[in-house]
C-alpha cells in the first residue's frame, strides 16, 4: 500500500490539535517532500528519519516520497514528528502493518541510531489524546510526564525498533503509570518561621496567600524581601487535581516541567533584565512567558522599580483576567497566568531613604522619580503594599519565634475553602457584581471606608481591592460579615503608595 496515514499531535498554545502524518510514495528519482507548513526543525526530520531507518536495520525506499502534514494551516514545529514520519514510511513501502497503527497517536524526535528522544508538551497532548480514546505512544523521558493525565493510555519506548516491535506483535510496549502518591509535601517549601522580626509582613503574606492577592514589599536592602517573597508558596492551599495538570502542562511546553514538582506551586523570580517576550511571553512561534510558568504559583519581581517600564506595563492585564492573549503575524495564541505576584523595591535609588542614621544621600526629586516607574495604574492592581523596616539587632540574635508555614498554611487553607464554598473562586478575582454580593461592609465598616476613599483618593479599582482585602480578613478570621476592624486592618495595606 502506497499510503500510510499516521495519527500525532502539534501544539498551538496550551492546545495540542490533531495532525495527521500522511506518507505517499510514488514512482519517479528518489526524494523527499515534506508539505504542511513546517519549520526549520521539521523540514530537518528528512535527514535524521533516513539515518534512523538505515541504523534501525530498515530500508528507506528509494522513491519518491511525498509527507503531508495536515491540517495544512497550522504551522508545525520542533522535532515531534520525525516517529510517525519514520511509521509512516515503513507502512507505505510494507515493511509494518499499516492497520496495526490504528488506535494509535505517536510523537518523538529520533536520534541517528533510532533512539527516542524525548520532547516539549507531551502532557497537553496527551490529555488532548485521552479524550479521544487514543493510546499515545512516547519516548519514556517524556511518557511519566504524560502518564499524569489520567484518562490518557500512555506507552513508553525507547527506540523506534521497540514501537515497531509493538506494532508487528513481536515485542509489547509497557503503559507508564504514575502513583497516586505524588503530591504537595508543605515541609518541602522554606519556612516562615525561619524569619525573625517582621510581623505585619508576615501577616501580609498571609492574607495575600488567603486571597491569592499581590504583593508589594518595599524597605531598605537587608530587611528581608526577598526571603518573605520565597515562604509564599509555602502558605498556598494545596492544588487540585486541574489546576495542577495545567500548571504542570504550561511548564512541559516551556520543557521545564519536573514530576516531583507535581502538585507544587511554582515559583518564577526573572531578573529585572528580562524583556518583554521573556515576562509575558512571544516569539514568532509563541512561547510561555515567566507569568504563565508562574501560573497557580507565585511571580517574584525583586527590585521591581528596575525592571523597563513597557515589561511592567505588560503585567496589567494578565493581573486583572489570569489569562494573556499573544498574537503575531502569522500566529496567536493564548496561555494561562493565574499568578500571584510578589514585587520587592527600595524606598530610594540607594535604599536608606527615611534611615534614622541618616545614610541616604538622595534628593526628594531622585526619590520621587524612582518611585513613579511604577505606575499609577499598576500600582492600583497591587493589593498589598507595605514597608519592610530594618530589623533590630536585638531581634536579629534572638531564636526564631514565629509561626511555622504548616500552621499558617491551616488557616489559609481554611479561609481558602470559605471562599470556594461561598462564591466558587478566591476574592481576589470576584467581579463587580460578586463584590456587591459577597463583600458588603457593615455600617461602621462602611463609614470607615468613605473616609479611606477621601483621604487616599482612591481610585474605583482601589476600592474594590480594598473590599477584597477585607473580605479575606474576614475570611481569616472566621467572620461571615466585614467589620470595622476588617476595613482598617486592609486600609493599612494600602498607605504606602500614598506616602
């Protein structure tokens, strides 16, 4: 038979659709054609196939080899499919049974020698192949991966001489099954209780992580930003199952994604060099930026005010959806970014400034330009902002006192779970009518709160992020209403951007 038709899979965002391998050969010189829109990486599947049939003890026809990888409008990349280019073949020229490929999804790059090896966005195809009732045969450093989308038959190979073993009835490919044991270990983040000092930034990180509010931790070098920043997705209710998988898909596209870390919250820290495409994603095929990779998990900005305004500027709208669009000339596709983000700055370009031993040097109109690199609307989307002093050195020798981040996380858990029962989502992403539903305050709260609006001169957005803040306050403690010292508590969170 002429034609073998082969069934894989490309990857368009955080999609994988269906691509169908088809291999026609016919009379005339030998050659190869390879038609479908493929990239580079493709286009070079010719030359390591070949390599890999002769080494593989196979014969490569010598006709006229014409691959087809359809649909013909979606641009294929990366090296996915050189083994069902390489079935392909052999079932066009008779050297395997072409129906024995049925039931079947293949994708892998090959060596030279014919070994597998392994490839970016197994997991997203392989929940796309679960949902079809295809197995999806793949190499075995990408099969464990795969194998956590449950509902998915995943067979693991080595070599392409051991699929076509499977497929001729010679040799049989194991299903790869991972444990129900994986999961969250919370001893295994770094702990709260190892910071000294710094209660009301402790507590900030609780109500953010109850919430899945944003952060903004500002305070002179030293003082323990970036060590606060690190315990958050130690206070993080555990994921579930979704959210895990698709935390874990968005990692695999990027080839970042490690099966011990299932289940565990992601945590990104780009450095303030990064560029726009780094941060939020891009490239002309599009790529996962550092938001996506965060997504479920926490964005850490260290020295926030550093970063091009264009990059930061880039961040409000993923705040505000948990999603961000890409689109390019010929591409466009759309990515996750549920994060949480944790920004850390200086008040001043040399850090000291308010110091009591008086070591900043810098002018009012030097602080003031530093700090309005971060812009107003920007700043409007950070729940949290607050001042980070020095810690004494009488604290700084004392033994660590606080609170572990296995108590902590309890309580967040528990406020978490209020909120899941009571509105199906955390308070940080209810919408305008679910504020007016679940976060009206009671009149001594309100009255509070009118006051806050008038001397803060808050915005619409800041308003409703205050209500939210103490909405999870309330959360925390257990209270099924927004009280007065719920409202003042969140007021608290916001007086550093007006200072």
């Amino acid at each position: 038979m002429p034609l073998a038709i082969v069934h894989s899979r490309g990857i368009d965002g955080l999609a994988a659709p269906a691509v169908a391998v088809e291999v026609h050969l016919a009379g005339g010189l030998p050659s190869v054609t390879l038609v479908g829109l493929p990239d580079t990486e493709v286009k070079e599947a010719r030359d390591r196939v070949r390599a890999a049939l002769q080494n593989s003890g196979f014969e490569f026809p010598g006709r006229r080899i014409t691959i087809n990888l359809a649909p013909a409008d979606l641009p294929k990349e990366s090296g996915r499919f050189d083994l069902p280019i390489a079935l392909g073949i052999l079932a066009a020229s008779g050297q395997i049974p072409a129906p024995a490929l049925a039931g079947h999804e293949f994708a892998g790059e090959l060596s030279l020698s014919g070994e597998l090896r392994p490839i970016r966005g197994s997991l997203a195809m392989a929940l796309a192949a679960g949902r079809i009732g295809r197995s999806f045969v793949l190499p075995v450093a990408s099969a464990r991966e795969a194998a956590l989308a449950s509902k998915a038959s995943v067979l693991a190979a080595g070599s392409l001489l051991e699929v076509c073993a499977h497929l001729t009835g010679q040799g049989r490919l194991a299903e790869c099954v991972v444990g129900d044991e994986r999961g969250d270990d919370a001893g295994d983040y770094p702990d709260l209780a190892e910071v000294r000092g710094q209660v009301q930034a402790k507590r900030a990180l609780e109500i953010a992580a109850a919430g899945a509010h944003s952060l903004l931790l500002a305070g002179p070098p030293g003082t323990g930003k970036s060590m606060l920043a690190s315990r958050l997705p130690g206070l993080l209710p555990p994921m579930n199952l979704a959210a895990a998988l698709e935390s874990a898909a968005v990692l695999s596209l990027a080839g970042q994604f490690e099966l011990a870390a299932f289940r565990r919250h992601p945590f990104r820290a780009p450095h303030h060099t990064a560029s726009s495409a780094a941060l939020v994603g891009g490239g002309s095929v599009p790529r996962p930026g550092e938001i996506s990779l965060a997504h479920k998990g926490v964005l850490f900005l260290d020295e926030i005010p550093e970063f091009d305004r264009r990059v930061l500027e880039a961040l409000r709208e993923p705040l505000d959806s948990g999603r961000i669009h890409i689109s390019r000339a010929a591409r466009q596709a759309e990515f996750p970014a549920e994060f949480q983000l944790v920004a850390a700055m200086n008040p001043c370009p040399c850090g000291y400034f308010g110091d009591a031993r008086g070591r900043c040097r810098c002018t009012p109109d030097q602080v003031l330009r530093y700090r309005q690199r971060l812009s107003g609307p920007l700043l409007d989307r950070i729940d949290l902002q607050i001042e980070v002093p020095a810690v004494p050195a009488e604290v700084l020798q004392q033994a660590a006192d606080g609170e572990p981040s296995t108590l902590v996380r309890e309580r967040v858990s528990a406020a978490h779970e209020r909120q899941m029962q009571r509105q199906g989502k955390t308070n940080s992403r209810l919408g305008g009518k679910e504020i007016d539903a679940f976060c009206q305050p009671q009149p001594a709260a309100a009255a509070l709160l009118r006051q806050a609006i008038s001397r803060l001169d808050l915005s619409a957005r800041a308003f409703h992020r205050l209500l939210k803040v103490a909405r999870t306050i309330a959360d925390i403690e257990c209270s099924d209403t927004i009280e007065a010292q719920h409202v003042a508590e969140a007021i608290q969170y916001r007086r550093f951007a007006k200072d």
